[in-house]
C-alpha cells in the first residue's frame, strides 16, 4: 500500500486505537492472560497457544534472539514503540506497540499491550504529522468551510496573512475589503466559485484574487487560491477547504514585466510626438500609475538638437495630460493639445530636469498639514545624454515610498518613451526641412497667362514616410504657348525633394527649347538616367546604396527610385493641347458645353529613369473653356482607397466646371482626401482661352526678295491699327531682318505672324533647320548686324523647331497706356 493510498484509507481514530490494533492483556509477570482475534489476524497465533505464554516468547531482538518479557518497558501511560516478533509462519515481522496500564479487582498489576503493523502506523503518523504541519507551521493559509460556505476553521498561516482569527462564521468574500477576482472566466465573487466547487466536485486551481487584508488596510495584496470539496469516510459532503498563498509580490513583478512589454510594442508606433506620449500614456494608466503628463522641451517639439547635458529651463510644452477629472501636476486639466506649463524653480519637474534624476513627491505631514492630493513621481526624459522633458506619474493613493521595483519600471517606462521621442524629434526635423526644400523649390505664384485660368492644390504627406516629391509647374512659352507640367518622385525625405527640385528646373531649362513634350521626356529621361558604367560600378541595386559620411560610418541612401511626368503645351491661338506622359496618371478633360469628363488615353511612356523606350505625344483639339485637371496619384489613391473610387470622385467634382477655379480645387481636395495625407497631392486645374482674331494676323509670303518689302508694309500699318505707333518702326525692323533670313537661307513658302498679347510677337516661318546664331560682326563685315540689332531691340528672341522646319520669334514688350 502506498503512501498515497494509505493516507486516502487511513482511519482517522489511527492504527493504535484501541478499536482497531491488535491487543493482548499481560498479568504483571507479562503472561498473556488475553488475546483478540485480530492480534492472531496480525502474528497468526490462535489464543490457546499464545494464552499463558509469556509475551517476551514471541519478541526477538534484531539479532534473532529471543527477549525476556521482563525487557518490555512498563508503561504508566500510553506510549508507542517498536518490536520484532516472530510470526507464526516463522518469519520476523515489525510490530508498532503501545502499553497501557490497567487496573483491575485482584489488586494484580495488568497491562495492555495494542499492537499493530509498524508500517501502517508510521504511515498515520505521518499523515498526522503533515495535519499538524498544516494547521501551525505551513506558509499556505488554509480555511473549511461549512456547507453554508461559512468558516469554521482557519490554519496560523491564515490568521498571520490576515492579522486576526475572527473569521468563524463569515462569508469568503467578507474577509478582506476591496476584494476582486483578477483570473478571467470566472465568477464575479468567491462564493460563486466556491459553491460550483460544492455542487460539482471539480477543484479549482490558482485563481488570483485581489484585496485588503485588516493586518494591512491601505495596500492592495494578491493571492493565488485553490479549492476543493471535503468528504468523510463515507462520501457526505462536509464543506470546501481553501488554500491561499500570498503572491503581491511575484503577481507585481509579472505585471511590471507584462507592462515593459507591451510598452515596447505599443510605445512608438509613429513619428509623432505627440502620439508617442500618449501611447506612453495609454501604457501607463492605470496598470502602472492613475495619471501621467508627459512635458517637452519647445526647442524639442520644433525638432531642434537638444543640448546635451541637464537644462534649467522650467517652460515645458505640454503634449499629453492625464485622464478626464484627474489633474497630475499643478491643477491642470487632460490635454491633447500643446499646452505652455510655467514649473516654479522649487517643483519635481523644475528640480528633476536641473538634476536629471527622478524626483519623488508623496503625501506628508502632521498634525495642522494638509496632504498633496497625488502622489507624483517625475521621470527625466533623456536621450543621449540630452535631455527631452520630463514625465510625471501620478497616483491618488500612494502612501508608502515607492519601491526599488516601481523606480525601475518609471525609469524604463521613461527611457524607451524618450528613444521613441527622439527619433520623432529626428524626423520632425528632417521633415521640416525637406518640407521647407520642398516648398521652395516648387512655384510660389503662378505667371499670369492670357492661354489659360489657373488654379492649384498642394498637399504634403502627414504620414511617417515623410515629405515626397510631387511637383506641379507653369511655364510661359513662346507665341502665348503655356506649358503645363506635374510630376512625382518616387520616394521620401530630404532626397526625394531634392530630385524633385533637380527634374523640376530641368523641366523648365527643356521647356525655354521649345521641345514637343515628347521630345522634352526623352531629353529628361536621359538626365535622370544613371549611366550603365556607374551602376556597374556600383553592383548594388538603387534600394541598398550607402554613402560614407565623415567619420567612416555607413548609412543607406534613400534615392528616390524613378519619376513619374506629364508635360502638355497648350496653343491658345489654335485650340491644340499636345500632351505626353511618363508613366503618369491621364489627366482629366471637361468638355465645356456638355460637362462630360473623360480620361484621354494618351500614350503611356515607361517611368523616367528607366530609359530604353520611346515617348509618343497626343494632340488634342480642346474648345474655348475647356477645363484640364492634372494630378498626382496621391489625389486619387492611398493605401485604403482605391483609385476607381478616386478618379470617379474627381469626375462627380468636376462635372460643376463652371465654378470657379478656387472653389473646385477646395471641393476636390475636402472630398478626396478628408484626413491625413498619406503621401504628397498635387492639383492643376486649367481653363482653356482663345486669342480673338483680331489678335492674330498671318501672312505667307514666296521666297523672293521682294516680298521683304511687302511684309514690312503690312506689319507696320497693322500694327499702327492696333494703336502700337511706337513699335512700328522697330516691328518693321524685325520683319525684315527675319524674312530676308529665311528667304536667304532657308527654302519653301515662309510665314509670318504677328500675335497681339501681352507682348507684340513677331514669327518667321520657313522650312529651313539651321538656327540663327547671334554673333558680333568685325569692322570690315558686310553683315552679320541683323540678328544683333533684332536682340537689342526686342525684349526676347529665340527659335523653336516644327516637324516642317523651324519658326524664329521675337517679342517686344508694349508700350504703357496712356494716362
């Protein structure tokens, strides 16, 4: 028989007892003058052998002699030992005994010898044994309850956990204040729990429970409990017994781990500061403190190097306060905005950043004292020696110092939270300036343009990845063409606004060419282009490139990876809008007498940078008040919206042409992108104008020298019509310097065209591809002076190439009005 099953069997009254052992009754001479049936049970003697033996006659000693009856101790009392007796069959067997004396009417001295397997009953006692542990020396709080669920008996563990042993008679949820079970799953009180136990019999093992224990009224303990149903011999329910084991300290360790843990997961999330603290708030309360302020230096928030070292500096920023109707620090409410906080020199904040240690501030005092509502604990924000702020945890009842435990946690809590607020400060830093490059480098007032109405809408990204590089761009071209351009560098950050600023001006150098916008992203492609020696030289592909800073260290390079552009030239005088596209979204067209929008499918062309593929235009015939809309992806998509759904917002924006430009661009901005901008948005909205006919005048003219005479009629008597006497002699000047070149030097018919604008335009036309060339003639030159005198006395000249041949212009700025 195991232990186990002995101590599941055992009677309660034990081995010894009188109702159970074997007994034998001894005269004083130790004769047995009485045997029981169950000693004959025990050594297999039947009474008539052993009666009148002495009983020394069945007890050997260790050594297998026999031992004299008169060797039995004589016992006064009843006490146990243990002898070696012969059973019957031979063998020696252990006999636990115990003698009583017995009195009796012959006046002879009778004893009573209980006997009993020694093994059994060393087995009882230690059950015995391990019962009297429980009650007085067990560290486990034990308690039984009746089946009322009321107590009826408590161990001295119990009444050292709880201070008192007036528990008889009570309820298992009256015995502490505050009490709460924590384990999930289970019932909201003890007795639910326990009286499932009763009527089931299922044990219930390690629930955690909460409390105030009277030994220890004002602190919070938690206990690990298990219970379990009590039965007696016979199977009646007796009760549930209760064990209890305190685990404050254990239980706070695991949550103060539990809590380093999720604030590495939930701390830091974006490069906000802002949101950085209230994460760090949302960790902190209320597993850790009741309330927690987190206060930032200005210089910090503006993304500003901290000093290093401790400041004095007692004007901190507020950026996340503590929860609704609890005020951590100075009266102030929860904050989720940017709150200025004023600290006097002699404050936990003022002192903690000048000492750039933790500062502690609990409730104190006497008599005539009145206590600080919080206890507060003012945590520096330090990064790399430099300090950030400061955070206060605050608690409503605190009264004991804080622990070595509760020091670290704040110190560690602080420390990731000031990691996480410097890299927020590194990228708000980084983000202003590419934002301010950004900025810079695109157009800050469009040109006014007779061609065309405009209006525009930028938007840079308020996600993490930073300031991208989208661009948009207005470009005044030659006979009152307008050049319309927007573009998109994938990518973000300083790197990214920096290409952009470089395609940008190329764009605009390429444009002053008078380029077919096919032509122009050819010329662009190839710039962007790396060259195929270079990347060989590299072996890196674009995403894994570092550059070497002063000191040896390495860091990735974010180039931007590939541009996007669409380039159009729109002629006001024709009505023709020629279009090309780099891997760039279709703009819109609004047809102004029917407000129809449509999506010209314009050739698509490979991304720049890419090279190897050609790029085709599209020519489009758009009437008076047509309405373009250019736009960068970041308009119509995001990474939760999809770009159907964008492009037929735009469309429903759109189908009011007739509004007002301003007003458009507004609507479309509010209804595509209603919250933060995940990445950059660039909005063109062009409306179409025609030049009058009475602004344009054409002549074409054979390529004999005499027709230079005519032409230089013509334009001045109509240039005097259009009230320009002050420009007709050097209109005339012009006209005959630029036709006798063509006629000169160029072969097939040859146009001229005077364009009344913002300036006086003068065009020559031929079929020629040589380009004049401004040169100084020497003293002895018979010509050469033309061309020279056409640049000094005009306001701008140029050329600009035509799939027939070429077209020189000039344009002379108009006089004032008369006043």
């Amino acid at each position: 028989m195991s232990a186990v099953t002995a101590a599941e069997d055992a009677d309660l009254r034990g081995p010894l007892d009188v109702t159970r052992a074997a007994t034998a009754v001894l005269d004083g001479d130790g004769t047995v003058v009485g045997w029981s049936p169950t000693a004959q049970e025990l050594l297999g003697y039947p009474a008539q052998e052993v009666l009148g033996s002495p009983i020394g006659a069945f007890v050997v000693d260790r050594g297998g002699e026999r031992q004299a009856a008169a060797d039995l101790p004589a016992a006064a009392h009843f006490r146990r030992w243990v002898l070696h007796m012969r059973h019957r069959d031979g063998r020696v067997v252990r006999v636990a005994t115990a003698m009583l004396s017995l009195s009796h009417a012959g006046g002879e001295p009778a004893r009573l010898l209980a006997m009993a397997a020694a093994e059994e009953t060393e087995q009882w006692e230690a059950l015995q044994a391990m019962l009297r542990g429980l009650a007085t020396q067990s560290p486990v709080g034990l308690a039984i309850y009746d089946t009322d669920l009321r107590v009826v008996w408590t161990n001295f563990a119990l009444f050292q956990e709880m201070g008192t042993a007036q528990y008889v008679g009570m309820g298992p949820d009256d015995m502490v204040t505050n009490g709460e079970i924590l384990s999930p799953s289970f019932p909201e009180t003890l007795e639910e729990t326990m009286r499932h136990v009763l009527v089931t019999g299922e044990p219930v093992i390690e629930l955690h429970y909460r409390g105030r224990p009277p030994v220890d009224p004002e602190r919070d303990h938690v206990w690990s409990c298990s219970y379990y149903r009590l039965q007696d011999v016979g199977g009646a329910t007796l009760g549930v017994c209760e064990e209890t084991v305190d685990i404050t300290d254990r239980y706070l360790a695991q949550q103060r781990l539990d809590l380093l843990v999720r604030a590495g997961r939930c701390v830091g999330t974006t490069l906000d500061m802002t949101r950085t603290a209230q994460e760090l708030c949302e960790v902190s309360v209320p597993h850790f403190a009741d309330a927690v302020t987190v206060d930032l230096l200005e210089a910090v928030l503006e993304g500003d190097q901290p000093t290093p070292g401790t400041v004095t500096a007692r004007r901190l920023v507020r950026v996340w306060g503590g929860p609704d109707g609890e005020a951590p620090a100075q009266g102030e409410a929860r904050t989720d905005g940017r709150e200025r906080i004023d600290y006097l020199p002699d404050s936990p904040q003022a002192r903690s950043l000048s000492s750039g240690r933790a500062v502690q501030e609990r409730p104190a005092g006497g008599d005539g004292v009145q206590l600080p509502p919080h206890s507060r604990l003012v945590v520096p924000l330090r990064a790399e020696g430099a300090t950030l702020g400061v955070v206060t945890f605050a608690w409503e009842r605190h009264p004991d110092p804080f622990d070595a435990g509760e020091l670290a946690v704040a110190d560690e809590l602080v420390a990731r939270a000031a990691v996480c607020l410097d890299n927020a400060r590194r990228f708000t830093r980084e983000h202003t300036a590419a934002l301010m490059l950004q900025r810079s480098l695109l157009p800050q007032n469009l040109p006014r343009q007779s061609a065309v109405e405009l209006a525009y809408r930028y938007l840079p990204a308020d996600s993490g990845a930073g300031v991208g590089g989208d661009w948009f761009d207005v470009i005044t071209l030659s006979g009152t063409r307008v050049g319309l351009v927007v573009g998109d560098v994938v990518g973000h950050g300083l790197r990214a606004a920096a290409t952009m600023g470089r395609v940008r001006t190329s764009v605009r150098v390429l444009a002053r060419l008078d380029l077919a916008p096919d032509e122009l992203l050819a010329r662009l492609d190839d710039l962007i282009e790396q060259p195929a020696g270079e990347r060989a030289a590299d072996e890196q592909p674009a995403g894994e490139r570092t550059v070497v800073r002063a000191g040896g260290d390495e860091v990735p390079d974010d180039e931007a990876v590939g541009v996007t552009c669409l380039y159009a030239v729109y002629d006001p005088v024709s009505g023709l809008c020629c279009m090309a596209r780099a891997g760039h979204p279709l703009p819109a067209v609004v047809d102004p007498a029917t407000g129809s929008v449509s999506f010209p499918d314009l050739p698509a062309g490979p991304p720049l940078g890419l090279g190897g593929l050609p790029f085709e235009s599209a020519e489009l015939k758009l009437p008076e008040g047509s309405l373009i809309a250019l736009f960068t992806d970041g308009l119509v998509q995001g990474r939760d919206r999809d770009p159907d759904t964008g492009l037929s917002g735009l469309s429903d924006v759109l189908a009011g042409h007739r509004r007002p430009l301003d007003e458009l661009s507004d609507q479309a901005v509010a209804r595509l992108l209603p919250g933060p901008v995940e990445d950059d948005a660039a909005l063109l909205l062009v409306r179409t104008r025609m030049l009058d006919g009475h602004q344009v005048a054409e002549w074409e003219l054979a390529a004999d020298p005499e027709e230079v005479g005519r032409a230089r009629t013509e334009a001045a008597e109509l240039v005097g019509e259009w009230g320009l006497d002050e420009l007709v002699f050097t209109t005339e000047l012009v006209v005959s310097e630029l036709v006798t070149n063509a006629i000169r030097y160029a072969s097939g018919p040859i146009h001229l065209r005077l364009i009344r604008d913002e300036t006086l335009i003068c065009e020559v036309s031929d079929t020629g591809h040589t380009s004049p060339h401004l040169r100084r003639a020497a003293g002895d030159d018979e010509g050469g002076r033309g061309l020279f005198l056409v640049a000094q006395l005009t306001q701008q000249w140029g050329t600009r190439y035509t799939p027939s041949g070429k077209t020189i212009w000039a344009e002379q700025a108009l006089p004032p009005p008369a006043t």
